[in-house]
C-alpha cells in the first residue's frame, strides 16, 4: 500500500515536471516563431532596400550616359579641329577632359552593369564562337593601349580547342579587366593570356602578369566593389575598383567561377573558368 502511494507520488511529480517542461518548451517555440517572423521582416526590409540600391544606380548611371556622349563627341570634335586650329594648351586641355570623361564613361558603363547583375537583369545570351576570334578581337583592343616598351602582351593560341557555346561578350568583358589590370600593375616584362581545357568540360582563361602581385590576405578583397590596394602605381593609374567585382558576377552567371593566385612582387594570375557549352537550363533559372 505504501509502496503504490510513492510510486503515486513519483508518477504525479513526474506528469507534473512533465508539464512544466513542456510549458516551457511551448513558450519558447512562441519565441522562435516570433523571431523568424522579426527575421522575415528584416530579410524583406533588406531585399527592399537593395532592390531600391540597384534601380537608383541604374537609372543614375543611364542618366550619365548622355551627357557623358556629348562631352566625348565635343571634344573629338574640336580635337580634329573641325572648327579651327587649337592652340598646343588646347589641345592639352582637351586631351584632359577626353580622358576625364572616358574614364567617366567606364566607370558608369561598370555601375550600370553591376546594378543589371544585382537586379538579374543581366541577360546571358549564348552562342557558338571561336577562341582564336574572341583573342583577336582583344590583341586588336589592346594594341593602342600598349604603351609601356617594356610589357609584352601575349596571346598563347590553343592548338586545338572546340568552338565554345557561351555568352563570348561577357567572356570578353571579363578576360578585358584581367588584362587591363595586368598592364597597369606591370612596369616590366610580360602579360601572358592562356587557355587551357579542364575536366568536365570546362575551359580556363588565365592572365599572367610579371608585375607587383598581391599579398595572399587580399586575395579575396580584391574581387569586392570598390577594393583597391594602395600601392604607388594606385595613384597614377584610372579605376574605381568594380571590375574584378564585376567579372567575378559575370563569370558567375556564365556558370563559372573566377581564381587568383598571386606573390606579391613576382606577378599574379587571375583566371575565368567557365563551361564550354553553357546550358540551355542554366539560362533559364539565372
Ligand atoms: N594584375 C594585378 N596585379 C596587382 N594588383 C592587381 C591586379 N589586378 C587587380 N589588382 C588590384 O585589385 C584592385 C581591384 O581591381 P579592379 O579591376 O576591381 O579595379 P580597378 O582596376 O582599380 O578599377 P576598374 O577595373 O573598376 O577600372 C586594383 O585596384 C589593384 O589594387
Ligand atoms: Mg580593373
């Protein structure tokens, strides 16, 4: 008789702490539950927010474009003299705001595309090309630039490599930063761009420079917006510090990736791998 009241005793302890355990567990899934709504209406806010981000730049950057066109065509204009000879000051002075508004011009062309990427509004639109075209068509880009006797730019051509189904212009877009880089960050010796197939068919576009390299902590800061490592070429060279963020977006929607590796003083390589057929799928769903 005494043993079942303990045992009584022990079972209604037990329902008892039973209980109030699982008052307290409901309380704090109330919790849980009132904190993801709170996540949500941040996650929400946050969306909103950058969505508002990317549309303002583009409407910004669009809006520069014009006027931007006008100061280039102005000054080429009166640069080939069109409306009477200049005087060696003019000219100077002119030369000035043509390279201010084209660097201008790059640096809006590059906002706008950031805030397509950041909005999905960047559309990939793949086709079949030729690697030897796409090198072509950047050794000629390149030749007027090429000012430094010092620096070789070499395009090592593939002996054979199938014809690509990708978007080549973003392609470009992306391999034109690399090397553009490249040469500004190089005083002396060579620029080399290679290409090389991968497994699983993927193709690998590198740029080789010989010149200041990175140090390895920054490996990663270099492909965010705006990051750009002070040095004493920095100053002297055109950027705003968007085209590695840029390429590495644009190489992401060809569905690829973008690498680097680099020693500071002895050169570095930055590489695009990206499928060599871009599905049709991938397409859609980007
Ligand atoms: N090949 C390189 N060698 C050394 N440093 C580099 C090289 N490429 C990029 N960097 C560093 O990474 C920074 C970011 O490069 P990124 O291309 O994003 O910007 P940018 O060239 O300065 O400007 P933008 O490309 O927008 O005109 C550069 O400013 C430079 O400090
Ligand atoms: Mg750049």
């Amino acid at each position: 008789m005494a043993a079942d009241v303990t045992v009584e005793a022990a079972l209604a302890e037990a329902e008892r702490e039973i209980g109030l355990l699982r008052a307290e567990l409901e309380e704090t899934n109330r919790g849980v539950v009132a904190l993801y709504a709170e996540l949500d209406v941040q996650a929400e806010d946050l969306r909103r927010a950058n969505d508002l981000k990317s549309r303002f730049l583009a409407y910004m950057s669009h809006e520069f474009r014009t006027p931007i066109s006008s100061l280039l065509s102005i000054a080429r204009i009166l640069l080939d003299e069109l409306d009477g000879p200049l005087t060696e000051e003019q000219r100077k002075q002119l030369e000035f705001i043509q390279s201010t508004s084209l660097e201008f011009s790059d640096m809006v062309n590059d906002l706008l595309d950031l805030a397509k990427v950041e909005a999905g509004r960047i559309d990939v639109s793949p086709a079949w090309f030729d690697m030897v075209d796409l090198f072509a068509a950047l050794r000629g880009m390149f030749k007027p630039v090429l000012t430094n006797p010092e620096v070789v730019l070499i395009f090592e051509e593939p002996d054979s490599l199938p014809t690509l189904y990708n978007d080549g212009k973003k392609l470009g877009q992306i391999l034109r930063n690399f090397i553009s880089n490249a040469l500004k960050f190089t005083v002396r010796g060579e620029v080399r761009v290679s290409v090389r197939r991968e497994e699983g068919d993927m193709v690998t576009f590198a740029v080789t420079d010989t010149g200041i390299g990175i140090a390895p902590e920054l490996h990663d800061s270099v492909f965010r917006d705006y990051s750009q490592i002070d040095s004493p070429i920095q100053k002297r060279v055109r950027g705003t510090g968007l085209g590695l963020s840029l390429s590495k977006r644009l190489a992401e929607l060809l569905g690829g990736s973008v690498s680097l590796h680099s020693e500071p003083s002895k050169g570095s390589t930055f590489s695009v791998t990206v499928p060599l057929r871009k599905s049709e799928a991938r397409v859609a769903d980007d």
